[in-house]
C-alpha cells in the first residue's frame, strides 16, 4: 500500500485540528529563512576565509542550524517511550447525566476531540513494536470543561498494588543495569527474580504471557483504565466507574515467532499498521465500555475494588457500552505531536474523580513531574498539543517557554487592579472533589482486602481456551528459561506457578530444569478470597468477534505463469470484503500471467515476508508454482503461514508447495475433487474453482486456526 498525505485526504474537521492550524507551518512557496526569519540563498556552504580557509565564527546560519541541531533530543519517556499516536473523535451514545455531569458523557450531539497514544512499556523509543509487553492506550479528550486524560493498558490489571513498588518493577523489567541487555524484552534474570519476590505481580505476569502481549493490530485490542474511578452527577452522588475500550475489529494476536521476527523484518509494523489503516480511511474504532458499581459495592466481589491487581468479570458487572472513539487522522508531526503530547491521570473534568487506590494515588503524582523534566519545564501544558480547547486563566506565570502573554497587572488573587479577574467558577460548573469521609491512622501498611495474590491468575488461565493455554504455557517456558539463575528459575516455579496452577507449574518446572514441584499446601482458611465466578469467557481472545476481513493484508505470491484470472477474482472478492491484497513476485516489474494480462508486484520476496500479512495466497499455474518452488525465500512463505497457523489459499499445483515448504505431513490430505478448507489451508483440486474464494474469506475471518499447533506434551 503506496499511500501519502493524510492532511490532504483528510482535512481538519475537528475543533482541536482547527486549533491547531495556527501552529502548523506550511513550506509550500515559501522561501528558506534563519530562525530571525531573515533570508537565506545558501545553505550548502559555511563562511569562510577563502575556499580552503577555515570557517568563520560569524556566519550565524550555520551556528543556529547547528546549535538546533546539537538540540533535538530531549529525554525519552522513562516507561512507554516507544509509542505512535493518532487524532480523532469521542461521541457518546446517550446521555449518561444518572451518573455523570461530564460534558463529553452527557451530551450525544457532541464530538470531543481527541489525540491518542499507543505505546509498548519498557522498550526505548527505537525499539520494535512487536515485543511481548503492556500496550499503554492514553486518549486526551479535549472537552469543553478542560482535558480528560483517560491513561490506560491493553490490559485491566497492574504488577503491583502500591505505586511505591513502580520504581523498583521498571527496574527490574527494564535491560539490567550493568549492561543494559535485553532491550525490549522482560525474559531475563531481574524481571522473574522480581516476580518470584513479589507475589502480587502473578496476575499480571499470566496476562503479560499470554497473547494479549502480541497484538496483531493497536486497532484490535482492548484497552482499559484499570483503576476504579468515580463518576459523580449533578447532586454530587458518586458510583464506581471501570473504563474499557472494545475494539470493533475484535481482538487478535499474532503468534510469539511471528512477533520476534516482526521485530526484524519491520520494528515498525504497529506503527504503520496504524498509519496506513487511517491514510487509507479504515478508521480505528472503539466502544466506550463502563462496569458501573455502587459505591457500597465496593468489596462486595471477593476482593477489593481499589486493589488494581483485580479484574471485575464482565459476566458480574456487564460492560455497558456508552460511545464510540474514532481514530480519522494522523498527526502532521510524529514530535510536535506524538513526541510532545503529556497525558496525566489527574487530569479530570467535573463528573469524574479518583478513588483512593494507591496505585492510582502515586500516579496523581509521578505524571506531572515526569513531564517537568521530558519537556524541559513548567509550561508543557501550552505546547499545541497539550493545550485545551477550554479557555485557561489563572495566575500561574513565567518559568522555560512561557507562550502566553498575560495582560493584566494583576498576578494573584484578590486582586482589585484587574477587577478581581479571573474570578471564581460557579461551583456548579468547576470542579468539585467528592467530599469522601476519610479517617484513620496514620500508617504505612497495605490492606487485608489486598491479600489474595493468585486466585485471579488461576482464573485467568481457567477462562484461556486449550490453545490460548498452551501458548501462556510456552510464553513462560521460553522466558523463564532465559533466566540464568537457577535459583531464580526454581522460585519462579515453587513460589509462584504452583499457587496459581499445579499444571502450569509442573510443565514449566520441566522446561526449566528444576525439580517437579510438590503440591502446595491450602492457604489457611480465611486468607484467600474466594473467587466469585471460576472463569470469565470474556476474558479469553478467542471469544471475540470473527465475523469480518475488514483490513487483512493478504500477500498473492506470484511467478511468471500464474492463474492470470483466478488472482483477479480470488483479489476481487478479498477486496470487496476490505481485505488488502498485495501482489509478491520475484521484482517490481510486471509479472505476466497465463492468460496474457500482466500485474505489478507491491512487493518482492526479498522485501516482504508471510509475517508481514494475515494470510497467504498462491494462485494456481504450473509453470508459475515451479518458479516459486525454486525460491527458498518464496517457499518459506509458505511454511512460515503454516507455521503461524494463518489462511493459507493454495489453488490448483500450488498444494504441492506444501511438500516443498516440507509441512504436507502436518497438512490434512489435498481434496480429492472440488475444494476443502481444513485446518485453514484452503486447496482445489483445479484453478478458480467454485466456492474458493468464500472458503477462504471464511478462513480469514476466523484469523489462526490453532488446531495446525503440535500436540502439547504427553
Ligand atoms: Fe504510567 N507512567 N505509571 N501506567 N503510563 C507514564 O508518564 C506511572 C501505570 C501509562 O503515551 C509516565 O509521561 C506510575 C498504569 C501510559 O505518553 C510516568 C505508575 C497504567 C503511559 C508513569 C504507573 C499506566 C504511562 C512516563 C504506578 C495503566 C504513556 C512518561 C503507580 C492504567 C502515556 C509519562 C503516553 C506513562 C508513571 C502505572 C499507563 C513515569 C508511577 C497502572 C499509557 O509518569
């Protein structure tokens, strides 16, 4: 896909993009200037004494230009640095004013303008985008009472249940100290002795294994702003708030080899995938979700809602869904915009307040005085980016790149020389913090309702399906086995695995070298908190939407030869459905087909890759199929979507690349008559056979046929 100029295509729309056009530096027909705005004819050259003297300290253009670019960089985010970021809107579907006084919630015929940022954790901004970790998911509503920073994961729980603890977890999950490997990567020893310490990270550490860390797309999964929030209405009564993002694309994984060579074959993969899906006007879209709670309810589940290593199953509380998010434009600038932008969690606007959650409570802090640093001082809420739509006043002033320019004598407040100016908000409109009775000792200490450690890890992989379960099993032996302590190794599986799961732990332990565990004794009665329900469907991937090939990128693999009119129907049907189809041939110059007509291959076998694609197809043609046969990197195309369990249309002699690729064993026998689509690998018998092209956008839809997976271990 060959796409450019998303300003082009899609023109500012919403209030922010508006706003921002005041800021947005347009080149075209304008003439080279220094940053004084003086004119510049030269800038290939310094100034010199003479052709082959040396350069003069006088010529200013060349001190500014390198001065600014001596400048650049500033600090990287110190978590989530890697990350990619896109406008849009929020509607809300009907009013929520029952719960909430939020602008943005209450009225329908509102589109709040939004930015939003994806990210991966613990990686630096270079690193690849298809590493196993936390997706951060942090939208900015510009709402017309002031900013709302929605800062969430891609997953609904956290490693830790105290913010005091994030220092330590970043350091450990980070590359270690002494020679800051591995990038990008929390297989190594000081992640898993963390874990194997910290007993309240086994929820999140099954979730960081399972496949929800490998995301096909930032468009298909889910998000979540993890905390219990309040929403507050109009009389001041508050309920509890779980925020989710549902993805209408559903959720969807790649597989843990496909993502490792992604990160190779293009570190950028999410990043363009985001790019090209909105360029190409495929909106990324997302319901609103809200778990609603009373406020009394709050440690009514078997656990306490303020413990942030807990997840409220849907099937308890279902998820309401109460709007839709609507990605339709990509930034003009990845540093001005994605770069720059700052998202806090204690920016909220009336209707919506914080619990007392003592993860979220360090976080009221640390957003604000991380960005204090990034970027460079006190007045990051001016940069473009950042600012409201609301207006700002008040008596804040000076400090490193102060934009505004107030006007009145008056700094402080009274004031009578600026006619008492900004004066108060109406305390119906400002916002008002929920006067919540609160009292107790002074103490440094966590509470019992936060005890239950495991009872959660083990429903999460209770809910998985055998597939699902499988690769979370794998995930762990592949990373625990890269931990070089043994000790480590052996408390990973006693102290953790066994109290989560006795089967986990026993397959891990044998993957790792250490000793088959012994059954763990009960907690003692009382201690843990009963689970309310043993598994949660919803939280299994495999349960998602699979109805649609919406944005699928399909490659059609093709030699000289090939079935010229099947590929035209087969590309046809994939694109009426909105699948992408690229044609792969052996160069960029056209490719002619059995039937005379010609196509223009996207791609090469050199440049692109089955992991790069949904889905692969290879039209029939003899002539065609022998070429690709004789191309160990066109083969490989083949064995690797096997491998990946991904759609795979082999028409007519193209079956027998299956041989060649060496995985016919692993394949169901090639139909004898007709067409057959087992285990996802669609063949026929003949070209352009009936009904080929329907099984295989069946095949596509259902996304991995898991069941090509080798057995798990007697
Ligand atoms: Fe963050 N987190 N976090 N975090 N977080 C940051 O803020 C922090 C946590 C999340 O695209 C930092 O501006 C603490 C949970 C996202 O710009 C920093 C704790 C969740 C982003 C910070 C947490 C998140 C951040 C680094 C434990 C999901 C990227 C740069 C108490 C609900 C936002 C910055 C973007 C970024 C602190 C835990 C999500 C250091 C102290 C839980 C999506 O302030």
């Amino acid at each position: 896909m060959r796409l450019r100029k998303t300003a082009a295509k899609n023109p500012p729309t919403s209030l922010k993009s508006e706003s921002l056009e005041a800021f947005r530096m347009h080149p075209e027909g304008q003439r080279l200037t220094t940053d004084q705005g003086i004119p510049i004819s030269e800038t290939d050259n310094s100034l010199k004494a003479g052709v082959r003297g040396p350069t003069l300290l006088e010529d200013f253009h060349f001190r500014e230009k390198m001065m600014r670019f001596d400048h650049e960089r500033i600090p990287e985010r110190v978590v989530h640095a890697r990350g990619t970021g896109a406008h849009g809107y929020f509607q809300v579907y009907k009013s929520l004013e029952k719960y909430t006084q939020a602008r943005f919630l209450t009225d329908p015929s509102l589109r709040t303008p939004v930015f939003v940022r994806f990210s991966t954790v613990g990686g630096s901004r270079g690193s690849a985008d298809t590493v196993r970790d936390v997706r951060g998911f942090a939208t900015k509503f510009y709402t017309p009472e002031g900013n709302f920073d929605l800062v969430g994961n891609n997953m609904p729980v956290f490693f830790i249940q105290d913010g005091i603890k994030f220092p330590d977890f970043v350091h450990s999950v980070k590359p270690e100290p002494h020679n800051e490997i591995p990038q990008a990567s929390s297989a190594h020893d000081s992640l898993w002795d963390f874990v194997s310490l910290v007993p309240e990270t086994a929820h999140m550490v099954m979730w960081l294994m399972s496949d929800r860390a490998i995301p096909r797309s930032l468009r298909m999964m889910e998000g979540f702003g993890v905390h219990t929030f309040r929403l507050v209405n109009a009389e001041g009564k508050a309920t509890l708030v779980k925020f989710h993002w549902k993805p209408l694309l559903g959720m969807h994984a790649l597989v843990w080899d496909e993502a490792q060579k992604l990160s190779g074959k293009d570190p950028d993969f999410h990043r363009r995938d985001l790019w090209e899906a909105i360029e190409a006007g495929n909106f990324p879209e997302f319901e609103l979700g809200l778990q609603l709670i009373p406020e009394e309810d709050v440690l009514k589940y078997g656990f306490d809602l303020l413990d942030a290593t807990k997840v409220l199953p849907e099937e308890q509380v279902p998820v309401q869904r109460v709007g839709k998010l609507t990605l339709d434009r990509n930034p003009d600038n990845f540093f001005a915009e994605t770069e720059q932008v700052a998202f806090c969690v204690a920016n909220v606007v009336p209707g919506i307040d914080f619990t007392n959650d003592p993860l979220m409570q360090a976080r009221l802090f640390s957003y604000l005085d991380t960005q204090l640093t990034r970027l460079g001082g006190p007045n990051f809420a001016e940069i473009p980016i950042n600012r409201p739509l609301a207006p700002v006043h008040n008596h804040q002033q000076d400090g490193f790149m102060r934009q505004a320019i107030p006007t009145s004598r008056a700094n402080y407040h009274p004031n009578s020389l600026g006619g008492g100016c900004p004066f108060l908000a109406n305390p119906k409109e400002a916002f008002n913090h929920l006067q919540e009775r609160v009292d107790g000792r002074k103490i440094r200490a966590r509470s019992e309702s936060f005890n239950d450690h495991f009872s959660q890890a083990t429903m999460f992989f209770k809910s998985l399906t055998q597939p699902e379960q499988e690769h979370l099993i794998a995930a762990l032996e592949f990373e625990v086995s890269k931990v070089e302590r043994a000790e480590i190794r052996e408390r990973v599986v006693n102290q953790i695995l066994v109290n989560i799961d006795m089967g986990i732990a026993t397959r891990v332990a044998r993957a790792v070298g250490v000793a088959p565990p012994k059954p763990v004794k009960p907690p003692k009665a009382g201690k843990k908190v009963k689970n309310t329900v043993e598994s949660s469907p919803a939280l299994s991937m495999d349960n998602t939407v699979k109805d649609s090939i919406k944005t699928r990128k399909v490659a059609a693999l093709v030699a000289e030869g090939f079935a010229g009119k099947e590929l035209a129907h087969v590309r046809k049907r994939l694109e009426s459905e909105g699948a992408i189809v690229e044609v792969v041939g052996p160069s960029l110059s056209p490719v002619k087909g059995d039937d005379g007509d010609t196509v223009v291959p996207l791609k090469t076998y050199l440049t692109a890759s089955s992991v790069m694609y949904d889905a692969v197809y290879v039209p029939g043609g003899a002539r065609s199929v022998e070429m690709l046969k004789k191309v160990p990197l066109a083969v490989d195309f083949v064995r690797e979507a096997f491998v990946h369990c991904k759609p795979l249309a082999l028409s007519g002699e193209a079956g027998t690349l299956l041989d060649t690729a060496g995985v016919a064993q692993l394949a169901p026998a090639p139909p004898a008559k007709g067409v057959d689509a087992a285990l996802g690998v669609v063949r026929s018998v003949k070209t352009e056979t009936k009904g080929f092209s329907q099984l295989f956008v069946s095949a596509i839809a259902a996304h991995r046929h898991w069941a090509r997976e080798a057995p798990p271990p007697a």
